[in-house]
C-alpha cells in the first residue's frame, strides 16, 4: 500500500484495522460482560442502590434470614438475558477472533 502511494492514515484504516477487528470486537465483547457482572464493586463503592449494577442489585435481593428463591431466579436471567444476546449477536467474530493466529494458510 505504501508503494502504491497510500498515506499512514490511509494505511492504518485500509490495512490495519480491517485486520485488527475480529480481536477488538472480541476485545468489545468481554469488555461489555466485564463492566455488566461487576459485583463486587458496586457493592463496595456504590451507596446509593438505584445506581448499582445489576449483579449488585440482585445481591440485594437476599434477604438476612430467608431467600425469595423464583424471585433470585427471574432476576438472574434478567441478568443473563442482555449478555446472552450480545454474544449470539457477536459469535462469529469472538470465534474468529480466538482463532484468528491458529489456522495456517
């Protein structure tokens, strides 16, 4: 691309971050699962409980005694739901991305 008179940013944008995508979206994707089951964190630093995660709210739901159990179940798949549907909408590329260096050819 360079011989062909192709600028750094040219290069960077038509070469580089073709290449670079199953890995950032892979990179996109357990980032997202990362941030959305944060627990411990928003228990610890976060006082007010309208702002926590949802990992954290749903810890809230336990009680100091007993346990509303159908409850703790229908907010865990609350929970489950959205990362669920972001990894069906971005299989592909996670796993080419996990093998984008193990095929040779």
């Amino acid at each position: 691309a360079r011989i062909d008179g192709a600028t750094t940013w040219q290069l960077f944008w038509r070469i580089h971050v073709p290449l670079s995508v199953p890995a950032l979206s892979s990179l996109a994707i357990l980032l997202f699962l990362w941030t959305w089951n944060q627990f411990l964190l928003a228990v610890v630093l976060v006082d007010d409980p309208t702002k926590r995660t949802m990992a954290g709210a749903l810890g809230a739901f336990q009680g100091q005694w007993g346990t509303d159990v159908p409850l703790l179940c229908a907010g865990s798949l609350l929970i489950l739901t959205p990362t669920l549907l972001v990894f069906l909408i971005f299989q592909r590329q996670f796993v080419a991305a996990l093998l984008q260096g193990s095929v040779k050819g």
